[in-house]
C-alpha cells in the first residue's frame, strides 16, 4: 500500500529526467562559480555551464527553465519553487531517478527498486526518506531495503531512550520488590568481601578467613592493572627521551616518527587502558594535557621549530613520570559488585536494567567514560566480539545492550521493542561507519541515561573532516542543543589549532544568568587540557538558528564539524 504524504518539501522530487531542450525545466545542482552571471551546475549526470539571466543563484540546488543555446553555454532561468507544482509529472520512478542523479548518487537498478519500495511502504515525511537514502549513499554501503529501513529507524524513529524507558521501568520494578523482599543479612553478606579488600594494606591479598572468589578477582585485577600501568609509564617515558634526544640532535624526521607513535600509544590508552578505569579525574585529565602537548610539540616539528619540540617533550616526560596509579575507591568498589553480579543467572530485563546504571555510571565528565557508556550500550559490540574470537577469549554475552537483546530475541522471548531496539542500535552503527576514502566523516550517536525516573535521550551528530583516518579534533565545529526545564540551550564551539570560541544562547534571560555562573568552571576545565578560550559571550537564543540546527543534522561540511547533543 502506498502512503501519500501532502509535505510541501516534496517538490525536490519534481521531475523525470529528460534531454536539454529549450523550454525544460531541469533540476541543477551547483558546481562551480565562474561569475556573478555564469557557473558550471549538474543536471542529470551531465555537467553544464549556464548564463543565468538573473544572476547565479546563491543556493545549492534550484530549479531552472532553459532558455536557449548559445554556443556552449545555455542560457537559463531560475524557477520560483511556487511555480514548480504545476509542472511536476507523477511517475514516482522518474522522480526518484532525478532526486538521485541531481544529487550525483549513483544506484543500480536492484538498489532504485529498493528504494522505491521503501518510498511506498516506510512511514515518514518525503524529506525523512530523502536524508535516509542519502545518509546511507554518503556511507557507500549497499542500498537495501534492510539497510533503509535500519537507517531511517536510526535518524527518524523513537529516540533509543523512549524505546527503553518501558523496559527500564519493568527491570526496576521488579529488582526493587526483589530486593525488599531480601534479608538484611543477606544484603549485609554481599559486600562483606569487599570491605575485606578496604582494610587490606594497598593490593596485598586478604586474610584467608575474610578471603572470597570475588575478593581474590578484584585483588588480582587491581595487581594486574598496576603492573600494566608500569610497563605504559617506562615505555612512554623511555619514547620521550628518545624524542628529546632526536629533536635536540636536528634528526626532524626520527623526531616525527617518535612524537606519532607516542601520540597513538596515547590515544590507545585513553580509549582502551583498563587502568584507566579505575584512576580519578585528575588522571586523566593529566593525560588529555599530555596529549595536547604532543600534538603541539608535532606541529613545532613540521614548522622547524625544533628546540621548542624537544622541550615539550621534556615536559610531558615530567608529567608523566610523575603519574601513580592510585585506584578510586568508588571505582574499586564498583569493579567488586558489578563482578558479583555477573556471576548470577539474571534474565535479560536485569541484565539491562544494570547496564543502563552502569552506562549511566560510566558517563560522568569523563572522556573514557563517555567511550565506556556507549560500548556498553553495543555500539562497538561486533569489533569487542571480533577481537575476542582473534585473541582467543571470553566474551561476556551480557558485557553491553546489544548482546543481551541478541540473545533475547534468539530465545524467542523478547518483548516487541526489544527488536525494534535492536533496529535502532544497528541503524546507527551502519551511520557511524568509517568511510575510508571521505573528506568528511559523520557519526550518530543516542544516548539514553536515567532522568527522574524515566528516560532521557542525548543525541550526538558529529560531522568532521578526516584526518589520516582520524577526526581532526583540534579544528572543528561543535554545536550543542540541549532543551531543559528552564528553556533551551544552544552551545556554538569553534576550535581553531585549539584556540577556542564559544557562545553561549538561552531563551530565557534567567538561564543565562545562571550559566553565566558556570563561566569560570568550564574555562578552567578546557584549559586544563590544552585548550585556550579566547572569547566566551552569552546571546539570547534566535528562533532561526534552532530550527536550522534540526533539520541540518545530516549535512556534511567540508571544513568543519559539528555536534549536536539534544536532550
């Protein structure tokens, strides 16, 4: 059955295609500024330079009635959108061939199938459909209705929080009857081992009375974690020497190598150093500044300044050499009851239920804790069960969201959203994915977190040029849209070589006023790791700019990145 949609934004689907001939009315995408008057656009698959009467047009895409020839320049005029109605013919086949070819995605005849009968049966405004069919072509993955509908799930469906929210309820409803209903003994017994490990002295082990399984994992983790932290430190440190030594002896080149390799071993650490997680704030705050020195002290090397790199890299070397792992003791504690609790048979509804407060745990203002939050939502479940089966190890099914309801929906007993949940957190990995050869990048992100009881979702859209197969971090573009009980708030972000600019805009002067408090705080906080806030100003919010942050979310810059965090 074919859904018809009266959406005025439907006219970007206007036209078949047809041969260039005076009086046509053609679709055009621009290409190329040669003047005020002329410009080189695309029209179908072929590239045209054109004299428009009335100047060249300022938009990206338009509409244009072809006038004349004139040698090997046509002639044309630019359509009012108003007037194109009365020219649209209705062939859905021939509308989409154009809405493709002007936008230059290329399909085969198996994937425009595809995508008409995606057009027929999805739910969803003509415009939803067109920003799902061009996300997943700017992924260059194939065009399958399984991947259209996984991806028009992910950026048009329920945000991933209101999905949860029913099975978040139901979880924790039942683990608070459940836990009500057990003895205070019992409760008291359960973190007996671990107050054990409190008084023992530093990562010795307990005595043998007081000794538990779980006491002797989290007592070996801890030994564990301390030895690899020794052997990260010594390396790092021997590398910066090593560093020093080269810059100061004009050996540019070994210089470079050295300061790539130590900013890797870095980045690697941050995002998947398991010492890391048991460590304070401070710690890594350490290392995101030591970060941000290499990436300075790499630029001094490719502008010659070469006493300057070797004196930074004397100062991370301090900066490091001075770090002791010294285990949070909240984080201890929490390691001790999460491995009790996976040593029971909880059903999936608890599994979930636990894995949404760790998430929600994890996320505190962290960088690794936000990267900890969305793994154990799934989002890198098929790379963590990869690298398991390579290594040859373990993998804990019930580790991250997307496990569990993998497993759920195999039993056969999962609740209907548990499927639809799984649509959501496929859809946007396929949206995430890496595209190799792009100048850009763009990553989508839910993030569901507790919130008075219920759920909150924070979506996260990044768009960022790629660098050597990196986000360029340093220069971007982020723009933060959070709607709180008080009003709205936009937060506008622009990193140049880590020089920062900041806006800040509220609909409710009152809001400001209480940011405004916060000023201090967060310019301390950036520039404890390397960044240097240059201007800081606070705006009333204009209506316009929230409605183009909404609809922009999928865009591509080609300079610049943005994020978008709506809560």
């Amino acid at each position: 059955m074919m859904r018809i949609h009266n959406d005025p934004l439907a006219i970007e689907i206007f036209a078949p295609a047809a041969s260039l001939q005076p009086g046509s009315v053609q679709m055009a995408v621009m290409k190329e500024r040669l003047n005020d008057q002329e410009a080189v656009v695309a029209i179908g698959q072929q590239d045209v330079r054109v004299r428009f009467v009335d100047g060249v047009p300022s938009d990206r895409s338009f509409i244009v009635r072809l006038v004349e020839q004139q040698g090997g320049t046509w002639v044309a005029q630019v359509m009012p959108l108003s007037l194109v109605g009365r020219l649209v013919p209705a062939s859905l086949d021939d509308r989409i061939d154009l809405w493709l070819s002007a936008r230059g995605i290329h399909l085969t005849e198996k994937e425009k199938e595809a995508v008409r009968r995606f057009w027929e049966t999805e739910d969803g405004s003509i415009k939803q459909k067109q920003e799902t069919v061009a996300a997943l072509a700017a992924k260059q993955l194939e065009v399958t209705e399984t991947h259209l509908r996984l991806a028009h799930e992910a950026l048009h469906g329920p945000p991933l929080g209101d999905l949860l929210a029913p099975l978040w309820t139901k979880a924790e409803s039942e683990e608070t009857h459940e836990t009500e209903a057990t003895p205070a003994r019992e409760q008291a017994e359960r973190l007996e081992g671990f107050r054990a490990y409190e008084t023992a002295p530093e990562l010795g082990l307990p005595t043998a009375e007081t000794r538990t399984f779980s006491m002797t994992v989290v007592t070996e983790k801890m030994a564990q974690l301390a030895r690899d932290f020794r052997l990260w430190q010594r390396d790092a440190v021997r590398q910066l020497e090593q560093l020093a030594h080269a810059a100061s002896h004009q050996a540019t080149e070994r210089a470079k190598l050295l300061v790539e390799s130590l900013i890797h071993s870095l980045d690697r650490m941050l995002l998947h150093g398991d010492w890391l997680l048991y460590t304070d704030m401070k710690t890594e705050t350490k290392l995101l500044e030591a970060g941000a020195k290499l990436a300075e002290a790499k630029r001094c090397l490719v502008e010659g300044k070469i006493d300057e790199a070797a004196k930074t890299a004397h100062e991370v070397k301090e900066m490091l050499g001075s770090l002791r792992f010294q285990p949070s003791e909240q984080k201890v504690k929490r390691f001790f009851i999460e491995s009790e609790e996976r040593q029971g048979n909880e059903p999936p509804e608890q599994q979930l239920s636990r894995l949404l407060r760790q998430a929600a745990r994890d996320s505190a203002l962290s960088a690794r804790g936000v990267f900890e939050s969305l793994r154990r939502l799934g989002f890198f479940h098929e790379q963590e069960t990869a690298r398991a089966l390579l290594s040859g190890e373990r993998f804990q099914h019930g580790d991250n969201l997307k496990a569990v309801l993998l497993s759920w929906v195999e039993e056969g007993t999962a609740p209907a959203q548990a499927e639809r949940l799984l649509m959501n957190l496929t859809g946007q990995q396929l949206l995430s994915k890496f595209v190799a050869d792009g100048h850009t990048q763009t990553v989508l992100y839910q993030w569901p977190l507790p919130f008075h009881g219920g759920m909150a979702t924070v979506h996260v859209h990044v768009n960022a040029r790629n660098d050597g197969g990196q986000l360029d971090w340093q220069n971007c573009r982020l723009y933060f849209l959070l709607d709180t009980n008080q009003g709205k708030v936009g937060i506008s972000l622009q990193s140049v070589e880590r020089q920062l600019s900041v806006a800040v805009e509220t609909e409710h002067e009152r809001l400001a006023a209480a940011l405004q408090s916060f000023a201090p705080a967060v310019k301390d906080h950036l520039e404890q790791i390397g960044y240097r806030v240059q201007r800081l100003t606070f705006q009333p919010m204009n209506p316009q700019d929230q409605e183009r942050a909404a609809t922009d979310r999928v865009k591509t810059e080609n300079e610049t990145s943005r994020w978008e965090w709506t809560i």
